[in-house]
C-alpha cells in the first residue's frame, strides 16, 4: 500500500500534516532544500523537530545532507553553490505508532561520545477482518453474519529512515552511520552495534613567524658564475645584503580550529590557537606592511640584515663591520651593495667592491666604491682604492698604488710612487707620484709629476735626481680659432650679398616711371590717393605693365631676407663658441709658493682635459707627464724662487666687431 505524503499546503493543511517552510521545495521527485534562502541563523532544526515529533518521517532521507546542513552550512556552500537546490529527499510520509514501538532504547555514555544499539528480530502484530457465516439455508448457502478480527504476529524488518526519526527523538541527532545501520538492517543481523560517534574537534594551528625571503642566511660555499662553473675567489653569501623593499619575515596567521559534535548534536569547541604580533619585531630600517592579506617585515632601505637576539628587533643597517679581514680562508672577495667598515687586513689579490667603505688596517688588496667613499685609517701598499663617483681619504701611507676618484676629490696624508688621479686633490706629501686633477693642492711635492688646471704647490722640490714636473693643462684653442675664422668669413659672404642685392634694388628704384608706380602704390595703399570708378581700370592696367618689376624687386628682398637669417644663425654660433673658448681657458692657474729643489713648471695642450688621461694606460700617463715632446710652453725652469702664474686669453686673430653685420633689413 503506497504510503500517503505528510505535507500539506497552507490553504488545506490537515491535522498531522506539516507546512513546508519557504527554503524547501516540493517538486516532483521529492524535496528540495534552496540553499539561496536556507535559513543560515537557524530554523531547520526547528523544522525537523516538528517533522519527527508529529508522528512523521522522511522517505529516503538524505542524512549527509541533512547533518551538514545542520552543522556544516558553509562547506555545503562552498561545495554546491549559492544557487544550487539540493535533493533532501524523497517526501515526508507518517511514522505509525506500530512501526515506532519496533525500536528499542539507544545507549550513550555519559559524554555522548558514542550511541550503541541492540538489533534483534523484530515482529509486528498485522490485524485481519475474516468474515462470519451462518448455518446454510434451504438453497445451500450460508449467510454472511459480519466481520470479526484476526490479529497475527508477522516478522518484519526496520527501517533506515524510521531508525533515523526514532533516534532523533530520543537525542542521538549527529554521527549516525548510515551505511552499517543500513547493511545490518538489510541483511537482519542481531546483536549490540555502535550506530553514532561523535566528530571530535579539529585542532587549529597557533601564528608563526617564517622567513619571506632566501637571502636572510650566510653562505660560505663557492659563488656560481652565469656558466654555470664556481668562482673560487668569492662566497656565494657572505654577508646577506637585502635590496629596498624586501619582505623579510611573515606572520603565519593563526588557523582557528573546526567545531566537532556529539551524538547529541552539542558543539565541541576546539582549543583557540596563539597569536602573536609582529609589530615589535620591526626594528630600524623595516616596516609592517600587508601583502595579500598577511602581515610582512619589510626592508625600507638598502642594506644588511641585523637580527638582535637580545632586542628581538629584526633591522636593516647601511653599513656592515668584519673583524676577520678579508681573505681567501674568511671572506673571499667580497661585492657589497652597501657601506662596508672592515677591522682586519685585505689580503694581497683580494677585491672588496662596495659602497661607503671603511679601513682600520692595511689594505693590499684592490677596493672599488660605487658613488660612495673610500677611507683608509692605516696602509695602503701595492694596491688600489678607486671610488667612482665618490672620494678617497687617506689617512695612513700609501705605497705604489693606484687611487683614483675622477668625480671626486683624493686626500692623503702621505703618497709615494703612487698614480693619482681625481677631480680634485689635496696631500700633505706626495713622493715620487703621477698626480692628475682638475685642482690640485700638495703640501709638499718630491720628485712628482703633477697636471691639472689650477694648481697650488706650498713646496716644491726633486726627489734622488728626479725633478719635480708641473703640466698645466692648456686648452687647445686652435680648432675653436679656426672654427671662428671661418664663420668671420661667412659672415662677411653674407654681408657683400645683401650690399649686392641692394644695389640692384637701387637701380630699378632709380628709374622715373617704377618710381612714379611704386610712389602712387604707396599712396593707393594708404588712402592718399582715391581711385574713381573712371581710374580703376587705368590702374589695372599699370599693375600688368610693372607686374614684372614688382616680381624683381621681391626676388631681390627675399635673396637679401635669406642672408640676414645667415647672419643672426652665424652670430647665435660666435656667442656659443665664444663662450666654449671661454669656458675652456678660465681658472688656468699654477703657484709654487716656495721651490727648492729642481722644478719644471710648463703648458701642455689637453683638448678634453682630464678625459684625455681616463683612456690612457698608467704606464703612458707616466711617460706623459715627463715626456718633454708634450710641452708646448715653459712657465717656469729652476731649484728656486717662487711663481704665481695664470692664464691669459688670446685674443681671435683678424676677429672683427660682430655688431657691424646687420640683422634686419637697412
């Protein structure tokens, strides 16, 4: 016998009948649950009370379903979709009071960890109606005197969804396990079976700190080269140098827990995970900043990383200090993006490349600064100190080096056999050198051989035979003069063509009846002269005559146009030659305030001035600067005096007075 629905509608609801509430749907093929309008503040355990405590039930249920939505509303979300409808089952049909008394009492501990349950045979008492006859009348048949009941015990099975419904009712609402419930029921086994356990909490994880970067360690193992083969004077990490905007350090949020369940449907809360807060840890030269949703330490500048265990401050500093010196066994060569102070001795053949360097003991090896400046606090022997685009200071000696700050300025206390080249220089001694700067001021000078262009010697003298060698650097003016004479010549082209054009200009002017024409035109023009309708064609007529005329005299005032533009292109250049000249020959200067020793002060032609020696080797810019063939003219020759010289300008040979060529038409 089909099994009649339990739900009814709201304009003809029966007693026993259950309203559907609006998040469930009765379709065809069964009950669906929308999960757009599922009640996700509560009401659907609400609804299932008052399905199972109105005496009715679900056909084919669809417990997983059920239980999630219950328990787990978002995963069921995540899973299908807002927009899904789901299939909770196949209808909501009665549960009789006979079928109801087939199941026995559920057992729980006292936790409600667990639910056990007794199958057994089960049986049912099944009325009949048999009918009730009399004693056969005269025709032979009996007559039917009513209906009396029969009652008959009858094996009979449970049922997955009774079982479901009658343990609710009696308070075991989550863990059933419906696959072993449903086995033991199809196949009628007996015996005590645990049919619910509870879902124990998950534990959440507690906030972490994890490194965001690869670079916060110190590598000591041999660099790899683009080709892929090992460089053996460098460590591939020595000091950890971190760029600006770095993320260093991440907080790893804490992940909270998930709830579990008893059988009972109580929640199990999970213990809540530790947080931290990563903000103390920013130290100087860091930041917090979120990225993507998480907290990061990161680097505000270029530099080294700094991990204070004792301030537990993570910080990046502009300089980094090594004790060990620099070697093949401590550090290898070393190439840093930021300032450098080393208290130990560089090893003959190593390099330290950096910026903002520092050195408290002696140095033979090669150091080269990016912009930044080289000090020396000890010695500097058979090495190199260049600072590109920075200074170099010296504090200590410096022996058979090569220092150089093209962009900046050297200054030494003490330089021998030394190649020193800068923008700007200033020793106290200097013995036996190649000294190369723009300006130039050496306490004492032995033997040196020294170019620049403004030059200041407080003592001059020779050094075991060796002379003391000044090159002032002279402009070499002869190409600019050269430069200018031709422009002189083109300037006095233009002028004779403009005299010619106006010549020729004169000379048609001069005739009577153009200069009648070109007077009357005038007048017409300015409303002298008023033309009547009797003399307007008169006049067309003389304009056809001298239409050829008019077309001469412009011709010749454009041509004349054309070399004035000429003559203003031409003195635009003068001025910016001039100016070149100028620039060139000023601040040309040398003065040796006392000399007593052989000293050679001369000029020396240097077209691109201190550039001219940045391409040279070191062993021409020696030979360069003794090499008498160089010289152009001896300033100054002796063992003694004194010499305050400057530079003068000459003047342009045959230069005539510019203002003499005209601009605008005369």
């Amino acid at each position: 016998m089909p099994e009649s629905s339990g739900v009814g509608n709201l304009a003809s609801l029966k007693e026993g009948e259950i309203l559907l509430p609006a998040y469930l749907l009765r379709q065809e093929g069964g009950i669906f649950v929308d999960l757009a309008r599922f009640p996700v503040g509560g009401g659907f355990v609400q609804f299932i009370d008052r399905v199972f405590g109105n005496g009715m039930r679900f056909l084919n249920l669809d417990y997983r379903l059920m239980v999630a939505l219950l328990y787990d509303y978002d995963a069921v979300l995540d899973e299908a979709g807002i927009d899904a409808r789901l299939k909770l089952a196949s209808g909501i049909v009665p549960f009789p009071a006979e079928r109801k008394a087939l199941y026995k009492g559920v057992k729980t501990d006292a936790a409600f960890q667990r639910a056990e349950y007794f199958f057994e045979t089960v049986t049912i008492d099944v009325v009949t109606e048999e009918p009730v006859y009399g004693e056969p009348g005269p025709d032979g048949e009996a007559p039917l005197l009513g209906m009396k009941q029969k009652t008959e015990t009858q094996p009979t099975r449970l049922d997955l969804d009774e079982f479901i419904a009658d343990m609710w009712l009696k308070g075991v609402r989550f863990g059933i396990d419906v696959e072993t419930v449903a086995r033991v029921i199809a196949r009628g086994e007996t015996g005590r079976l645990q049919v619910a356990a509870q879902l124990d909490a998950q534990p959440g994880s507690d906030a972490e700190i994890e490194e965001a970067t690869s670079v916060l360690h110190r590598d000591n193992s041999p660099k790899i080269m683009l080709n892929g083969k090992a460089d053996l004077r460098k460590f591939q990490n020595r000091f950890p140098q971190i760029e600006r905007g770095l993320p260093l350090l991440r907080k790893k949020p804490r992940v909270l827990g998930k709830h579990g369940y008893k059988v009972n449907g109580a929640v199990i809360e999970p213990e809540i995970p530790k947080d931290l807060d990563i903000t103390p840890l920013a130290g100087p030269g860091t930041h917090i900043e979120r990225i993507d949703g998480v907290e990061h330490i990161v680097s505000d500048r270029e530099g080294f990383l700094s991990l204070d265990t004792a301030s537990n401050l993570v910080s990046i500093t502009e300089k980094i200090e090594n004790k060990g010196g620099v070697s093949i066994k401590t550090t290898g060569d070393i190439s840093l993006a930021g300032a450098f102070i080393e208290h130990g001795e560089v090893q003959e053949g190593r390099s330290v490349e950096g910026k903002d360097m520092t050195f408290h003991d002696s140095v033979y090896g090669n150091l080269l600064s990016h912009g930044g400046v080289i000090r020396l606090e000890s010695n500097l022997s058979n090495a190199s100190a260049i600072s590109k685009g920075g200074d170099v200071t010296l504090n200590g000696r410096a022996f058979n080096s090569v220092i150089e700050a093209w962009e900046g300025t050297v200054s030494a206390k003490y330089v021998e056999s030394c190649i020193v080249m800068a923008e700007t220089v200033e020793i106290e001694r200097a013995v036996n050198c190649e000294i190369i700067a723009d300006k130039i001021w050496i306490e004492q000078s032995e033997g040196c051989a020294v170019a620049g262009k403004d030059i200041h010697i407080r003592h001059s003298t020779e050094c075991r035979g060796k002379q003391t060698v000044v090159s002032v650097l002279l402009p070499d003016i002869a190409k600019l003069d050269a430069m200018l004479r031709q422009l002189y010549q083109a300037l006095a082209d233009c002028q004779k063509v403009i005299e010619e054009k106006e010549r020729e200009n004169a000379k048609i002017r001069t005739n009577p009846e153009v200069a009648k024409y070109l007077t009357l035109q005038v007048n017409i023009r300015q409303g002298v002269v008023k033309l009547t309708e009797a003399h307007l064609d008169n006049w067309k007529r003389m304009q056809e005559r001298f239409a050829k005329v008019e077309r001469a005299l412009a011709a010749l005032d454009a041509d004349k146009q054309v070399q004035l533009e000429k003559i203003k292109a031409l003195r635009d250049e003068n001025a910016h030659l001039l100016e070149m000249r100028g620039k060139r020959s000023s601040g040309i200067c040398c003065k040796l305030d006392e000399v007593s020793g052989d000293t050679l002060v001369r000029g020396i032609f240097a077209q691109d001035g201190l550039a001219e020696f940045q391409k040279i080797s070191h062993v021409e810019i020696r030979n360069r600067l003794r090499d008498a063939a160089f010289q152009k003219e001896r300033i100054f020759s002796g063992s003694g005096g004194e010499l305050d010289w400057h530079y003068e300008l000459p003047e342009i040979e045959g230069a005539p007075d510019i203002d003499t060529f005209k601009l605008s038409p005369g």
